[in-house]
C-alpha cells in the first residue's frame, strides 16, 4: 500500500438535535471535546442527498482517553428520516459502534446508574472477552469491549470507537474488501451458530455467521496513538437477507452514516480502491475548509453500499482559545504527533 491508515478517525451518526445528542456522549462515553463544530450547507455528498447540498450542523468530537471520535450531524433543511424498520444485527450496513474500556464491569455500572438502555447483561464474545450492549437515546446500538490499548491515563474509564459490526450479504466477499483496502487482515473468529451472547438484540435468535477481523500491522500516522488499533465484525444471516439499512434514505438521515478512516496519500489510496473494482464515489478538493479544521475527504461503498469516509487532515486546532492550530502537511507522515501536543487538547473538553 502506498497510502497509509492512522486508525478510525470516527463514526458519523445522524440524529434529530445534534446539541442533545452531544451532551448524551458526553455524559455517558466522555466524548468531550468538540474538534469541529459547524453549521453550514453541505455541498459535496450530492450523491446521496438527492442531488442537491443540505443545510446541516455537525459537531465531531472526540475522547482523549483514546480511540475514534463521533461526527453527530443534524440535518437543518429537511426533516431527518429514521430507518422504516428496526435494525437487526446481521441488516447491511453498520449496525453496532464497538466502544473501548479498561473495566467492562466499572463501565457497566456507571451506564445503568445513568439510567442507560442497556440491553445485554456482561457476557463473553466467541474470543472470551467480556463485553455488553446498549442503545443510545436514538435506539442505536453499541457495544462495549474490553480494551488495553491507551492514550491517555486518569480520565473515565471508557474510550472512544474502536471498531463496527456490519451486516453483510456475502461474507468472504466482504472478508476481502476489509482486508484488501482497510488492512483488517487477520481473522480472530469465524463461527456460524445462534449466538447466546447477542441474546436481547434485535435478530438474535437469527442463525448467523459471524466473523471478527483485527490488522496485523500497527497503524502509522500522526493520529495513530490517540486512535489506536481496532477491529471490524461482519455478520452474515444464513436462513434469510438483511435488509438494507439506509435503502430509500439520505446520508446524514438517522443512524450511522459512514465510518471514517483517518489516511496520508490521498491519490495513493485512490488508484488502490479504483484497481479493486471501488472507486471514490465522492471527493472533495484537496484543501477542503472544515471551519476549524482544513483537509480532504473521499468515500467508497463496501460491496452492500455502507459508505466508507477516508479523511486526510492538513489543519486542526490543537488550542483554539490561543490560536494554535497545527498544520501537517510538512511532516513526517508516518510519524505520530509527540503525546504532549495532543494531550493539550485536554484545555477544550466541555464540562457540564
């Protein structure tokens, strides 16, 4: 590969009051410090908004403990359609955002305490790693895993997105787009059975192949510390088809809307998706104005439509109360950014 990954720079999720489901997050998952926060017209995913841009406000934010951030997006030119039907665990597209912890237990408590939906009790995964899942304020689905795997010490407990469960319709199709493209190539488990542990979620009782994939190569980059590694799972109905989740839909509607990937090259990354049969089906200039951030995005769809982000950052802001932003363009890409300069993005968390 030519191109590089640094990790999951987030999950996009489209909701109903961007504000409320910000203080949701940060109050349950410490996502806590807003990176971006912008209320404009949305004018490159014409694809997939009916051919026209949208008004609409997205806050990313993110938790420095580490892992992934979350993009909320509202829409503010039209009215935000939730999926027609409730979402089974092995229906295409993303399903469940997996959530870090260090104490799946600690975590477990401080959610029900919170009066959270949690709809599993603490069980074991196929690999014999505790974990449990919940729904947000919106229904959607998450699961929380154990994890050792930090950047930052002394926070909460939990950290960000570190992984997804996707619903596919052929699952060693599948198995090679994530490998080939994304580098998930090492399979931890691939079992096919009724699973006790997803007993409560919607399609559990499903007979269903399930297939857990990590990446053998350490992610590289300057986000790579704070991202950390991570996992994707793919779910595969046998006795019947899932069904299409944003079939009929907007991007930007209800739910998770894309999963993003944070890369250098660009270009690279572009000729490697075109010569495997998935071009970009969108990509914005080379030096795209996020607000407060400046860089560039493209997407793909994996072979059942679920829309990939890849994200190439030139300027973030590092202490936006002083003026500090950092641009990345003259660096070393492969190099992480040195701990102490994005530990300093501590001083933007939101306390409520």
């Amino acid at each position: 590969m030519s191109y590089l990954i640094s990790g999951i720079q987030q999950v996009g999720i489209g909701n109903t009051n961007v504000h409320e489901a910000f203080a949701w997050y940060r109050k349950n998952f410490g996502m806590d410090i807003p990176m971006l926060d912008e209320d404009s017209e949305a004018t490159q995913m014409l694809p997939y908004t009916g051919g026209k841009g949208h008004k609409r406000h997205a806050i990313l934010a993110i938790n420095l403990k580490g892992g992934g951030g979350f993009e909320i997006w509202q829409y503010r030119s039209r009215e935000s359609a939730p999926c027609p039907f409730t979402v089974e665990v092995g229906d295409l597209g993303f399903t469940i955002a997996k959530m870090k912890t260090e104490d799946v237990d600690k975590t477990y408590a401080r959610l029900k305490a919170n009066g959270v939906n949690i709809i599993t009790p603490v069980t074991t995964d196929p690999n014999g790693k505790k974990h449990f899942y919940l729904k947000d304020l919106y229904g959607n689905m998450f699961e929380i895993i154990e994890s050792n795997d930090w950047f930052y010490k002394g926070m909460l407990e939990q950290g960000g997105p570190c992984g997804m469960v996707i619903g596919v319709s052929d699952m060693d199709r599948s198995i090679k787009f994530y490998a080939s493209i994304l580098g998930y190539d090492t399979v931890v488990y691939d079992k096919t059975e009724v699973f006790a542990d997803w007993k409560g979620i919607e399609g559990s009782e499903n007979k269903a192949r399930r297939v857990l994939l990590k990446h053998s190569k350490p992610r590289e980059g300057s986000f790579s510390r704070l991202l950390g590694s991570s996992v994707i799972e793919l779910v595969q109905f046998t006795e019947k088809k899932g069904r299409k989740i944003y079939e009929g839909r907007y991007w930007g509607d209800q739910g998770f809307i894309h999963f993003c990937f944070d890369i250098k090259d660009m270009q690279g990354l572009k000729k490697h998706c075109a010569a495997l049969g998935h071009p970009f089906t969108v990509e914005s200039n080379p030096d795209f104005d996020m607000g407060e951030a400046a860089g560039q995005f493209a997407y793909i769809e994996d072979p059942d439509g679920a829309l990939i982000e890849f994200v190439e950052t030139h300027k973030i802001p590092i202490l936006k109360k002083v003026g500090w932003y950092l641009n990345l363009d003259k660096r070393d890409p492969k190099k992480p950014l040195p701990d102490w300069m994005l530990k300093t993005l501590r001083f933007s968390r939101m306390k409520d």
